[in-house]
C-alpha cells in the first residue's frame, strides 16, 4: 500500500519538473509626458532599472505618469537641486511636480505596478504592488477619480 502511494504521486510529481520553467514577460513599460510651459515631449522607457537619457533642454516642471507609479519608482535626473512632489489633475492623470522648473537629463525607473481594477492582495491577503495610477481598496487598484 505505501509502495503503491509511494509510486503513485512520484508519478504526479517528476512530470512537473520536467517542463521547463515559464518565461517571465519583461519589464513593464513607463509612459511619461514632460510638460515645460507650452512645450512638451514624451517618453516611452521599459522599468529596468537603466538610465534613459530624455535628449531634451525644456525646462520641465510637470511629467504626467498615466500608467505608472513614477513618482516612487523612478528618478529623475537633472543638473541642480529639485523637489518633487506628486499631483493629481481634476480627470485623474496622475502628475509629478519638478520645483524649480529645470531640464530632465534622464529617466530611470524599476519595478512593477499593479493597472487600475487589478488585484493590489492576492487570495491569500499577501501584497502584490503599488498601484500604477490610483489607489488600494478592498484588495483592488481604484482610479483617483471614480468614473460615474
């Protein structure tokens, strides 16, 4: 009887390790928008964690983050000192703040975020992530701005 039972889930467990392991999707991708008096350019950079030059002079003072966390995820680099600060405009676009206005050099940004309705705890109440553009609630990412 053990035999049989000894038997019976080494046959459940080998066929298992033999699949090879799922292949992670890669970094999530950062959409950011950099707004310097009427002017502005975007950006679209994968959160890898590397420096992405923005080739750009504007002085920046508003970055608009629709899609991502940026204002704890990710770095700003600029040639002086900076203070930024997180905002939210009136139809929920999630914004980060650059005092005094100045150029970006680069952009770097790491990690994963969780979309708006997604699972911010899972089944078992374990954390998933920061939410990408809103806020947690009742184990799900809401948006800033309820849609009514």
């Amino acid at each position: 009887m053990k035999l049989t039972v000894l038997l019976t889930s080494i046959s459940f467990i080998l066929p298992s390790i033999s699949h090879p392991l799922e292949e992670r999707d890669g970094p999530q991708t950062v959409h950011l928008t950099f707004h310097g008096g009427p002017a502005s350019y975007e950006m679209t950079i994968p959160a890898d964690g590397q420096v992405y030059p923005t080739n750009n002079d504007i002085a920046v003072n508003i970055i608009d983050a629709p899609d991502y966390n940026a204002l704890s995820q990710c770095t700003f680099y600029t040639n002086g000192e900076k203070a930024l600060v997180g905002g939210i405009t009136p139809q929920g676009l999630q914004q980060v703040i650059i005092g005094p206005p100045q150029p970006v050099t680069g952009v770097s940004c790491l990690g994963i975020c969780v979309p708006v309705y997604g699972e911010c705890y899972d089944l078992n109440e374990q954390y998933v992530g920061p939410c990408c553009n809103g806020f947690c609630a009742a184990t799900r990412c809401r948006p800033w701005i309820q849609p009514y």
